[in-house]
C-alpha cells in the first residue's frame, strides 16, 4: 500500500455498523419488508468501507488502465475520491465540491428517513393514512432518504461495486414499495386511491402543494354541495385526510343529503313567507284608498 489508509478492517467493520445502526435508529425496521430494505442498504455500506478502509478494487483496476490518463489515480485514499481525480481537483479531498455536496445528501437522507417516521408513526397510532410532512410531497419519503444517502456515500467515494449496485437497489426499493401499496390500497380502499392520485411515489412535483381545501360553510356549502362523480371524488379525498379513526366516506350514500333538503325546505319556506306577507301588506293598502 502506498500509505496506511487500507488494510483497515476494523474501520470497515466500526464504519458499517455505526452507519447501519443509525440508519436503524431513524427507519425503525419492523416488518420483513422493512428488513429487507435495510439489508439492501447495509449490503451498499459493506461494499462502500471495504473499498474505502480494506482493499481498493476500483483503484486497482481503473488504475492499471487508466493510470497514465489520469495521474491522481493511485493507491492512497486521495485517490479513493475518483471524482476528484477525474476534474484534476489538487485540494483538500474532503473540501472538494463534490465531499460538501455528499455531506448535504447524507445528511439530508437521514434527516428525511427520521422526519417520515414521525408522521408515520403518529398515523399508525392513529390508525389512519399517512398523508402530513414529508407523506404530502411523497409516498415513500423513507426510501427517498435511503438512495439519497447512497447518492452521497456515491460523490463521495465512488466504486465499481457500489456503482452497479445502485440502480439494483433502487430496483429493490421500487418493488419492496409496489408490495407495500397492494397492502395498503387494500386496507385504505377509496382514501388510498385519492392520495395516491395527487402524490408521486419517489420524485416531488417541484412548485406544487396537494393540500386539500377546506369545504365551504353556510349558505355557500348548500349552493356549491358536489354531486355526482365530483362529489365521490370528495368524498374520497376527505376519507384519505382524515384524523383519528379510518373512517372513509360512503360515495353515493344519501343520509348526508336529509340536513341538507330539511335546510333548504326552510329557506324557501322562509321566503315563501316574506313574499305572502308583502303581497298582503299591498292588498290591504289598496282596499283603504
């Protein structure tokens, strides 16, 4: 080795499971399928720290090919930061723009994988849908935050094993995802449907809010009351933002509409009312001319 940066197994070791466990401390694995998502991602970590602590496989093979195009490329850990060799970037390796911009995604990984687990957690207490934070822009925040953590261990120190594992993993994810909504379409019925209809599943439309609008009150709601297939549409959409209980509303159900017809048989009766007393009030002035 050209210097002591490899051969570091103990480093490989101690860096996998602190990353590991604290990917476990924000995602909090349960299920089999939550397991499975963490080990596709502690499989990434294994073949990253080998490579960066324990033998550089990608070094000794671009190395021998690529060595006379590229002089940076050696066997230090430097040369670990293939990014850096390939733009001619002679600084700190670790104040490089391509380090700093892996610290943000790193971190924003983990921040977004524990910000998703809070809403989760409370609408699982709840035992409704999970449609506030980050479950508003999209439906799967936590394997977002899983490939944006990858995405920046990738700018950071990038492999040839991590390389071909990455679009592997985030076909994993896409499939474990897939699984996990036949799952929940099948308990949430009618308010998955709506959410899953105004909500990506990995990518935010950029620019936009799904935010539901408050239903008109008074005079407005009996005037603009939706009917038909917009009202179903409503009424799904209420029963996917809904607090507390799952309680979805019943499109096409009809014992809603009673208050409303007993309200309006009122008004008109109301008015009804107003124009026979007008009209009595004429009749008898004219009687006394």
């Amino acid at each position: 080795m050209a210097d002591a940066a490899y051969g570091l197994w103990p480093l490989v070791i101690l860096n996998t499971a602190l990353f590991a466990l604290f990917a476990v401390s924000f995602f909090h694995p349960r299920s089999k399928r939550d397991w499975r998502a963490m080990g596709a991602f502690t499989a990434f970590l294994v073949a990253l720290f080998t490579e960066m602590y324990g033998t550089p496989l990608t070094i000794y093979l671009l190395g021998s090919w690529l060595g006379s195009r590229f002089p940076l490329l050696r066997d230090t850990h430097a040369g670990g930061h293939l990014w850096n060799d390939v733009t001619g970037w002679t600084g700190d390796p670790h104040l490089s723009p391509f380090h700093l911009a892996s610290y943000v995604l790193i971190g924003g990984g983990f921040w977004l994988i524990a910000a998703a687990w809070r809403h989760l957690h409370d609408a699982a207490r709840d035992d409704r849908l999970a449609t506030t934070g980050p479950y508003a822009r999209v439906r799967h925040p936590q394997y977002d935050g899983f490939l944006l953590v990858m995405i920046g261990f990738l700018l950071q120190w990038p492999t040839i094993p991590t390389l071909i594992m990455f679009p592997i993993l985030v076909v994993v994810y896409s499939k474990l995802a897939r699984n996990e909504e036949r799952e929940v379409a099948g308990r949430f019925d009618d308010a998955w449907s709506a959410y899953a209809a105004r909500v990506p599943a990995f990518l935010p439309r950029l620019g936009s809010r799904h935010d539901t609008p408050a239903p008109p009150s008074g005079l407005l709601a009996v005037v603009r009351r939706p009917t038909g297939p917009t009202r179903d549409r409503h009424a799904a959409r209420a029963g996917s933002m809904r607090i507390g209980r799952c309680v979805p509303a019943a499109p096409g159900s009809s014992a809603d509409l009673t208050p409303l017809r007993r309200r309006l048989r009122r008004i008109a009766g109301q008015v009804s009312g107003r124009r026979g007393r007008r009209v009595s009030g004429r009749a008898a002035r004219q009687r006394l001319v």
